[in-house]
C-alpha cells in the first residue's frame, strides 16, 4: 500500500509544514482580498509577491465532481481500488482535488456531499489532506 | 486582423495509416517517411518545395532527418490538438509569405512498440517541486487522463442531468459510422446497453466510453490558395480557425463543463464567416464521449447543458449522409469512426485533419457525406485544456 508522495514546491514549503500539526493552510493575496490555489510564488491576479499571507482552513466542503476509480493510477495504489477522486469546492473559496474516504462503498459518494477534512501520514510527518462525509448532500 | 486568414491558404495533400488490427508494421521515421511521400504524391508537389515543417516532438530533428531546409518551424506542444493548432499556424505562415508549403506530421506506434520491447518515449518532465501536478493531484491516484474527463461527466451528469444512456448514445453513432470504414480498428454495430454493460473503469465512464490505443500516422500538406490551384486535387481552403486553453491540471479547469472550445469555437467560425447550421461534417475529437458532448454545446450546436438531448434528438450517425444537403434532423459527426472506434495513437488531431479533408473532396467512400462543403476540424488536448478549431470549405464556400 502506498501513494506517490507529494513533490513539495518551495511555494507550498508552509502549507506542507502546518500539515504536520494537521493544520489547513490557504493561501491568501492580501491586496486583491482573494485565496489562491495551488499556493505559488507570487499572486495570479496582481503578480505581488508581498501581499501573500496564509489563512487556516476550517476543512469544510462539498463535493464539486467525483470519479470511482476501479484500477489503481499506479501499482503501490492496488489494495485500495475501488477509491473516490473528487474536486472539493472548500468553504474558504478554492477547489482541490483529493480522495473521499471513510465511506463503505465509494459509489455512494456523489457531487453535492458535504465534507470535512480528515489526514493520513505521509513518510516525513506531514500529512495529506483528504475528505470524509459530513452531512447531508446540498445542491450542487 | 485575423479575418483575413479565410481563405488564404489551403490542404493540398494528405495521407494517414491505421489498421484493423490497431498495429501497423512500420513504425517510427520510416513510417512518417511514407505518410510524407503519400502526402507529396497526393498533392502533387516534391519534397524540395517544403520549406516549412511542423513535428509534435522535434521540428528540427525532423527536417533533419527528412532533408528540409525551413523557414517555417514549430513544434509547439499542446496534446493531441496540436495538429489542428499546427494548421492554424500553418495556413497563417502561408497567408503572410513566412513559407510556401508547410508539412505537418506524426506517426505513434504504441501498439506495435510494445510488442517489440520499444519503451514509451520519455514524457517531458519538471523538476521536482516545479510540477504542480506531482504536488496536488498524483497522491490522490487519479487515472490519467480518463479520470479527468470522468470529474468533467460527473460534473455535467450532476449539473444539467445528462445521463450515462446518452453519452453512449455517442460511442454508438460514432461506431455507425466505423462500421463503413474497412481500416477501423471497430466496426461492429454496438448498443447503448453494450456500452453501459461495458467494464466501468473510472465512473461515469465505461471502457466504450473511452478512445482507443492503436498505432496510427498521417501528414498533412499547407500552402497558399494560388499555388494550391494548380495542383493534383481540389484545394481544401482554410476558412478560419482559432486556438484557446485555459488549464492544465483538470483541478485548475474554471468550469469543468464549458471548454475553451467555447472561445475558439465561435471565434473560428466568426473568421471563416459561417454559423453552426452551416457545418457538413463535424470532426469533434471525441477522445472520451463527454468531450464529444462538450463540443456540441461549446460549438454552438447547442445550448450548453443540452449536449445529451442533442444527441437523442439529432442523428449524429450516417443515416444522413445521402440527403443532398444536410437537414436539421442529422450532423454527420466523427465519420471516419473517431477516436472511439478508428485509431487513437495517443495524440488523434491529425485525423480530424486528414477525414475532413477526403469528405470535402469527395473521397470518402461509403461513408462520404453528400455535397459536403463545409467541415470542422475541432481538436481537444490535454485534459480539456488547449481546444483548437479549423473550419474547412471547398472552392464553392469562397
């Protein structure tokens, strides 16, 4: 069992470091009152590098789209086919894509489940973020 | 002013190679050597008149090989809907004097490279820690690229009620069409329940929902619309054409439901000056049955969210192909069999290219669609993300 580890870019150095205290970090420019994600090295809209700062997540969601994956995306992944990849719309404004987990059969995941965040260790003592119900479906 | 593209330039030769078997014996240089010299045959032209020259993985490396002196070059990556973005740079290299005759081609073998023990040529990569991709969608496992398309059909089915039975209907018309094309790798009538009794592999989609893997090859020829008239076949005019993307990971796409071929679509058919009523035949690159539905509503076809009723209401399989003119009831869509039943090397927008080209001229046997005058060539790549439309007219359309 294992996943392909994430790649840490320096821009996302902080985000991966709050991980390991379970911590959700958005990144935020400051000067155009928007979150941003994936977390880069200067803001998409302005180009600032100054304004950036990071927001803690409260790690509360709904799912936006959702696939069952039956075969694995790599080898190390086989024990745990069939899994959800979704794209989770977060509460604080950006989309991420993750797996749906806790759930006994993922089918029943659909788009419109509210979610909540949930983590599994990875090698260095961070942790990867991933999603569990939490709730009833909304409109999607 | 891109306005001015329409009608400047034109397809002049063409060729492709796929198989029934999905391999083919020559792989590699040898086999774009003989798309190349089937192309320069089919125009008419010599190799010596090319000096532009178009290659998805090295354009140098290629005119090297091929002995081509360019003042034209581009290997400009973009997936698999390069090819349409090629003609588009090709036909405006043309219009403005930079070349007189640009050659586009492609051959991928993955089918008979395997059984040989050739590996996969190695994929461009970034630096660790420089490949967003690696950082926030490989851990979650993913297929690729099925799985992308499959969030896009999950998102479509949950906003706008498209049904599984629907997009199969799509595989369905597509394999009609197979049927008449004696080197699709497919051409076994299926049905709707075939296609939902098929293995599901990333929900919503199941294996008949998704293109094939075959080896497969072809080359297109470009030049100005003067020189074309004196050549071996009638000229098929570039009409306008447009390029568009706005992602690259499927978790960056704006809308999930709404690709960039709703910029370049319409962008496209504005310059070539003609409406959707107006399209013959439609070579959508239907990689998966959703990016075919996509097209549909981002082509103007049809209103967005309708892409499923469209294809229940409008036969979009050959039994249109013998009215004199296309009625509104039909739109021949994908009808060499389509990356859902023809070939699909990998990369399929040279296809798109090479058919629209033969039902424009009339050479497309059974499956020749009446008095075509005007096609569409409409290419995805990546993952939804760079989308890229060529509209295409006979003489008659100038």
């Amino acid at each position: 069992m294992g996943r392909l580890e994430p790649q840490v870019s320096d821009a996302a150095a902080p985000f991966w470091e709050a991980t390991k205290q379970r911590r959700y970090l958005v990144q935020w420019c400051d000067a155009c009152a928007q979150p941003i994600f994936y977390p880069r090295e200067v803001c998409p809209r302005c180009l600032s590098a100054g304004t950036l700062l990071w927001r803690e997540s409260k790690g509360t969601g709904t799912v936006h789209a959702v696939s069952v994956q039956h075969r694995p995306a790599n080898p190390t992944m086989a024990d745990m086919v069939p899994y959800a990849v979704a794209l989770v719309d977060l509460d604080d404004g950006i989309r991420v894509m993750s797996n749906v987990v806790n759930v006994d059969d993922p089918a029943t995941i659909v788009v419109g489940q509210a979610v909540q965040l949930t983590w599994e260790p990875l090698a260095d003592g961070c942790n990867l973020p991933l999603f569990e119900p939490a709730g009833p479906v909304k409109e999607s | 002013m891109a306005a001015t593209l329409r009608g400047k330039a034109a397809i002049v030769g063409v060729a492709d190679a796929a198989s029934p078997t999905g391999e083919l014996d020559v792989t590699g240089r040898a086999l774009e050597a003989r798309m190349i010299a089937e192309a320069l045959d089919d125009a008419g032209i010599a190799l010596a008149d090319i000096d532009g020259i178009c290659h998805h993985q090295s354009s140098l490396a290629a005119a090297e090989y091929f002995g081509i002196t360019a003042r034209f070059t581009d290997s400009t990556a973009t997936g698999g809907s390069v090819f349409e973005v090629y003609l588009e740079h090709a036909a405006s290299a043309v219009a403005t004097g930079m070349a007189d005759c640009v050659l586009v081609v492609f051959a991928q073998t993955p089918r008979a490279d395997r059984r040989k023990g050739i590996p996969p040529a190695p994929r461009p990569s970034m630096p660790p820690g420089q490949n967003p991709m690696a950082e926030w969608e490989m851990p979650y496992g993913l297929q690729m690229p099925k799985g992308a398309y499959a969030l896009a059909a999950s998102r479509h089915m949950a906003r706008y009620g498209t049904t599984p039975e629907q997009l199969a209907t799509i595989a369905v018309k597509t394999r009609a069409w197979a049927s008449l094309n004696p080197r699709a790798r497919y051409r076994d009538a299926i049905t709707v329940d075939d296609v939902l009794d098929s293995e599901m592999l990333v929900s919503p989609l199941h294996l008949l929902d998704c293109c094939l893997v075959t080896d497969g090859a072809g080359a297109f020829i470009v030049t100005s619309a003067e020189r074309a008239r004196d050549l071996r076949k009638p000229p098929v005019y570039v009409l306008g054409a447009a390029t568009a993307h706005d992602h690259m990971m499927i978790s960056q796409m704006p809308d999930l439901t709404v690709t960039p071929g709703a910029i370049c679509g319409p962008r496209a058919f504005e310059v070539a000056g003609i409406k959707p009523g107006d399209v013959d035949v439609l070579m959508g690159y239907d990689s998966f049955t959703i990016t075919q539905l996509l097209h549909f509503e981002d082509l103007g076809f049809c209103a967005k969210g309708e892409g499923g009723s469209f294809v229940e209401s409008v036969d979009i399989g050959p039994s249109g192909r013998s009215s004199a003119k296309r009625h509104s009831g039909t739109l021949p869509t994908n009808t060499n069999g389509g990356g859902l039943s023809y070939t699909h090397p990998g990369m399929y927008g040279m296809f798109l290219v090479v058919e629209a080209v033969r039902q424009l001229r009339g050479e497309a046997d059974a499956r020749q669609v009446q008095g075509a005058e005007v096609a569409v060539a409409h290419g995805s790549g990546m993952v939804l993300s760079c989308m890229s439309t060529a509209v295409l007219g006979t003489e008659a359309t100038l």
